[in-house]
C-alpha cells in the first residue's frame, strides 16, 4: 500500500500539465540541489513538419486545445508528433551510482513551449498494478539514455501528449522524477533510495508547413 500511494505523490504534480508557458530555463537543474545528476536532451533531427492528418489546422488545433478539459468527448487522442529525440541522464560525480530507470515512480516528462504548444492530459486508462522500479549502476561520467519517438511522456510513458498547433519555433524539455542511491542530501528516502528530480536545458525545434 506505501508504495502506490508513493508512486501516485510522485505523478500527482503531472497530471495538470496545460500549455506552454514562457518560462524556459536555461541550463539543467536538478532537486534536490547538489543531486550529483545531469539531464540533456538532443534529436538527431529538431526540424520538423506541420502536419494535420485529415484534419485543418483549426480543426487540429481545437481538438487538442480541449484534450482533458470540459468539452473534451473522450476517445483516443491524436496521435503525438513522431520525433528523433534522446534524452540522457548522467552521473556527474566521482563514484559509481544507481539509478532507477524503469517502474512506475520512474516518470519521464516532457513540456513543449512555444506560441502554438499545447500539453495535455487525456483521460486514459492504465492498468493497476504497481510496477516496481529497477535500478542500473552508472560509473564516474556514465550515462543512460532514454530514446523518445514521439512527443508522449508521463506514467509509463503515456499519461501525457505534446502538440505543437502551428508552424514556428518551440522549446522541449524534459523532466525525469526518480530514485538514486547514494542519496543525497534533503532527498525522501524509498526503499533505500532517495528521490530526486532533474531537469534538461531546452532543446530548440523548427516547425515547418507542410509542402
């Protein structure tokens, strides 16, 4: 019983996720302070197409805008923009490390920011089971990669959707909410394992029309 209501705290602030706003932090960070680990995003491409399916922009984009809110009709919800992206989290201290990186208090999170960024949260079903989470070690420098191929995140990498509603410039960051070992200073102990969370830099994309 701990550890669900643990693991539903540790989702609880992501739930909410709305648009973009203008705040875009300029370097990583991480929390607790001092939390010896670092993430990045990068995409082996970050130029992309504006592409609606069968739908017009303002159809596209009214749709979306509604996902999770009052007038939301439910269903499934449009597919996400298919992407190139990676994020990374390193170990930036002086001694090997463990890391979880799989199980539900594992939440990968990402925000797009821009003019036309929407982030929703569609009323999806999940299963209730209670994944536990699993840790790799990380020596001195080390990195675990976490490959992203569409703009989805949030519990088990599907609770939440990303769109961008027209073409231009965005920013995507990444959140990554997990448990390491040692762990540091002021972090909630689990099992052993102290939570933490760490943040990327913003990753710039281009948005193009469609041709």
């Amino acid at each position: 019983m701990f550890v669900r209501v643990l693991s539903v705290a540790l989702l609880a602030g992501l739930a909410g996720t709305g648009a973009g706003d203008d705040k875009k932090p300029g370097k990583p960070k991480a929390d607790p302070e001092g939390t010896p680990l670092e993430l990045t995003i990068t995409g082996k491409t970050t130029k992309y197409t504006f592409d609606t399916g069968t739908l017009t922009p303002a159809e596209f984009k009214k749709k979306v805008e509604v996902i999770g809110k009052d007038g939301d009709l439910g269903g499934a919800p449009p597919a996400a923009p298919k992407v190139d992206l990676t994020v990374e989290v390193k170990n930036t201290s002086d001694k090997p490390v463990k890391v979880w990186f799989k199980g539900d208090p594992v939440v990968l999170t990402l925000e797009l920011k821009g003019k036309g960024a929407v982030n929703a949260a569609p009323a999806l079903a999940f299963t209730t089971e209670f994944r536990a989470p699993e840790a790799i070690e990380l020596a001195p420098g080390k990195t675990h990669a976490f490959p992203v191929k569409a703009l989805t995140s949030g519990m088990r990498g599907g609770s939440l959707y990303s769109y961008w509603t027209e073409p231009g410039e965005y920013d995507l960051v990444a959140t990554l909410k997990t448990g390491m070992t040692p762990a540091p200073k002021g972090a909630m102990d689990f099992d052993g394992f102290g939570v933490v969370t760490v943040t990327s830099a913003p990753l710039k994309l281009t948005v193009e029309a469609k041709k």
